[in-house]
C-alpha cells in the first residue's frame, strides 16, 4: 500500500520507517529542509535503538523516502497526520497550529476514497472539527494514537500491544464510511493483526481520549508512589520496598511505581496539562482536577534532588564540583525536552556549583539549550574530581556499569545522590560512599 506521514519528527519518522519495514511504499513529508535532508540520505536525527537500521534499508529497498513536497502526498491510500501539539506558550491547553496546517496542506492533494488518520496527540474533539474539512475533499479522517515508549518506539510501532482506530460513528455504529476506514487501518497493520493484536474499533472521541487517559494514568501511578516517597522520607520508610511489595498485587503492578525525580519528556507533563486544559473547556474541570496535584508532586521531586545535594553539603554547593549523571529525560533516548536531569543540573548551577553533565548520547542537544553548563562525553572524566555525583538518568552505563570503588578513584568527595533509587545502597556504603537516595533511610 502507499502510505504518506505528514511530520517527521520524532513519531512521523519512525512511523515512517516501520511501515516501509513491513513493505508498505512510503513518502515522509516535513517542512524543515534539514531533517528531511538528513533522513534521505538515511541517517536518522535523534537517537532512536533501531531506528537507523530500518531507516537506511528503506531509503536502500525504494521503498521509502522523504520531500519537503506536499503534493507527493498525492496517490497515497493512506495520509497519517503525526505532527507536535505543544504545549501552548501562554497556558496549559495544546497548541494545534501544526495540526491544522499539516491538514490545510494536504487537502488539496487528497482523492476521493483517502483516508487521514491522526496519530498526533490531541484534545478531545480535535477529530470533530477537522471532519468537515476532510469530508469536503472526498476523504474520510479517523483517529489512530500512537501508544510509543522512546527507546522502545520501533517495536512498538512494528509489533503494537494493541491498535485503536477511531472512525466515523452514527448512533453507536460505525458508518460506512468508518467501516472502509477500519477495513484499510487493518490492512495496513496486517502483520500485527495477523499475530492477534487487539484492534479496537471506535469513534471518533474515545480514540482521542484513549491516548491522553492512558499517559494520565501512568503520569498518575508515578506521582503517587512519589507523594508515598515524601511521606517515607519523614517517617524512616523506604519507598523502594513499599513499591515491591505493594507490586506483588496484580490490581497494582510494580511497573512506574519507581520513586525518584519523576517523570518528564515531550508526552506526560505536556498531556496531562492539556487534559486539565480541555476539561475545564469542557466544564468538566473538576473530573481530572487530581492531575494538577500529580504534576506538582512531580515537579517537587526535582526540588528535593537539589536539596539532598545541598544538604549534603551542609547547607550550601558553592564551588563545589557536582557531576551530573544524565541529561536525557529517560535512558535509550537523546530526548532532553522538559528533562528532570538538567532541570537538576541547572538548579545546582543557579546555586553555585560547578556542574559536569555527561550522558552517552544526549550531549550535543543538552548544549544547544543550556550551554551554560559543562559537558564531557566520557564518564570516568565527568568523574574525575568530582565532591559529589547525582545519578538522574538511569542508563545502564550509571546503575549496572558503574563500580562504586571504580568510581571512588576517580572522584574527591564520596557523597552520591541516587535520584532514580537505581543503585545498591549497600554496596556504595561499603565502598566509602554518603549513599542518599529518594525516600530511602
């Protein structure tokens, strides 16, 4: 089938690249003349585990490319619209310029019987507004979110836990026309429909809301095993042991009740704040008011990394020489957007320290925004020398790889602040080390 991705950003790309992995013909269209430079000649612009392999046998087999060019949308069966809904500048809600222009654009290069899904994250009733547009040019829209974890993102495109297509509906049923839609959806997913895949047909509203309920729950699950983090952080508990043996229930599940900075990135605190913003639009504010609070304790927990730095100190880091462990808001990513690790990093710069960033793969954009700060690439020599060294980013070259006597050798101090409790408390202690961690004694 040929398919057109309108956005070659981080979900266009990828999705891009799959779907020419599972022989679909593609064309990825951007307007920014770099990047689409870059991913013609195969090379991938951000950091993605296996995102450069199937990029490049695409761009090899034929059967996929990409154009700054609209009017190659035209001919394709299938358009999916995957471009950023930021948060907008002035308040919480979603910024839905890129949506609407993406659309615009593509509208006159649609043929009757097309079809354009959405896969970017948006407000409730998004779909509903743009189906007039649409419809006018001969095309039927449907909504199909994209459910990615970065660093996992081409498995979870290629083999999903489940596909959700919303498509047109009338009194409870879809309409003929989102019938077709559903059909061709399942079509171009044949692998993973094939295999057993879930694949949930519904309207319009709920393929909206199955995205944003779903990061709002997860965003949810990790602030309240940090709020549980605070109150162990008076009471002598540790946080750490509660998860597990509240995790061994299988209503709750130990996965994201894993205590520490919290979470950040360009999906949760964006989409929680946008459903917040969309409900009381809806006059329906106080429904998900809950997630104010969720984003607030997650935003307390970078605080409180600082001041265990500070506090470690005896009251104050001036001159000290922290070293930073981290800059990417999650491992397996160079995605440093609304990252916990350099907001840490810049907090402790503000406050007078000399701080070292290093991460193995998210430098270079770490620089491009905050270049204030210092960088080096290797981290036995962000180490060297350093009086403390706080872990926020829990790559494996951090947690697993790092020796706490290989790492006492190298810096002066021995104060570590474990701000994803991803280390062994006991064997830092043994090697020498002030072991403080995010609700643990």
């Amino acid at each position: 089938m040929r398919l057109s991705v309108i956005g070659c950003g981080y979900l266009g790309a990828v999705h891009a690249a799959a779907m020419a992995s599972i022989g679909h013909d593609v064309v990825g269209i951007d307007v920014d003349e770099n990047k689409i430079a870059s991913l013609s000649t195969g090379e991938a612009p951000f950091f993605e585990p296996g995102l450069q392999e199937i990029l490049a046998a695409g761009i090899a087999s034929g059967r996929l490319q990409f154009t700054t060019d609209m009017a190659e949308a035209a001919g394709a069966q299938v358009h999916f619209v995957g471009v950023g809904t930021p948060q907008q500048k002035d308040g919480y809600a979603a910024d839905l310029t890129y949506v609407n222009a993406a659309v615009d654009a593509l509208l006159p290069h649609l043929s009757e019987g097309d079809i354009v899904a959405g896969k970017s994250t948006v407000p409730v009733g998004t779909a509903a507004s743009l189906t007039p547009r649409v419809e006018a040019a001969g095309a039927t829209l449907v909504w199909n979110p994209e459910f990615l974890r970065e660093g996992f993102a081409v498995q979870d495109t290629i083999d999903p836990d489940r596909l959700v297509a919303g498509v047109p509906f009338h009194a409870g049923v879809a309409t003929e026309a989102g019938a077709r839609a559903a059909e061709i959806l399942r079509e171009v997913y044949h692998p993973s429909v094939a295999k057993g895949t879930p694949f949930i047909v519904t309207d319009l509203a709920t393929a909206e809301l199955v995205k944003v309920a779903a990061n709002a729950f997860l965003a949810t699950k990790i602030s309240f095993i940090n709020a549980m983090a605070e109150i162990a952080e008076v009471t002598g508990a540790d946080v750490t042991t509660l998860a597990d043996a509240i995790g061994h229930d299988a209503r709750i599940g130990r996965r994201f009740l894993g205590a520490g900075i919290g979470f950040g990135g360009g999906c949760l605190p964006k989409d929680i704040r946008a459903f917040s913003a969309r409900a009381e639009e809806l006059g329906r504010g106080e429904s998900v008011a809950f997630l104010r609070e969720v984003d607030a304790i997650n935003l307390r927990r970078r605080d409180r990394a600082v001041d265990l730095v500070v506090a470690a100190f005896g009251g104050s880091v001036f001159e000290k020489k922290v070293t930073v462990l981290g800059a990417a808001f999650k491992p397996h990513s160079d995605d440093i957007r609304d990252s916990p690790a350099l907001d840490v990093a810049v907090r402790l710069r503000g406050l007078g320290a000399d701080v070292t960033v290093t991460d193995p793969e998210a430098i270079e954009n770490a620089r491009r925004i905050h270049p204030q700060l210092h960088y080096v690439a290797d981290r036995d020599d962000a180490l060297r020398g350093a009086d403390a060294v706080i872990v926020v980013t829990e790559w494996d070259e951090y947690r697993r790889q790092l020796d706490p006597a290989h790492a006492a050798s190298l810096t002066r101090g021995r104060i570590i602040v474990d701000g994803r409790n991803c280390l062994d408390p006991a064997a830092w202690r043994a090697a020498g080390w002030e072991y403080y961690g995010m609700g643990r004694p």
